[in-house]
C-alpha cells in the first residue's frame, strides 16, 4: 500500500467569498510544496460564511 499526506488547511474565512477562494488557492499550492497529496478544507471555507464571536 502506497502512503500519501493529508494537509488539513485552517483557513479563517471571511464574508468576502472571493478572497477566501484565493487563500484557499494559496494554502493549496503551498500544502503541494510541502508535499501533501490531498489537502482538506475547513467545511464552509468557500460559500462567506463568517462566524462572529460574541463578547459578554
């Protein structure tokens, strides 16, 4: 059985879906270089959902 490596990416999205595909374009490219097969994103990275923390 051949291994592969798994990069899972962290990526903070923001509400601007544009800029959070090009990010994720870049965390890609660069989980290549560092010699990932399979990168892994978080699961509503790309659709501007932006999670708002709320302070008491």
């Amino acid at each position: 059985m051949n291994d592969f490596k798994v990069a899972l990416l962290q990526i903070n999205a923001t509400s601007n879906i544009e800029e959070n595909l090009e990010k994720g374009i870049a965390y890609c490219k660069k989980a290549k270089e560092m010699g990932a097969d399979i990168a892994v994103f978080p699961e509503m990275f790309s659709n501007g959902y932006e999670h708002i923390f709320y302070r008491i």
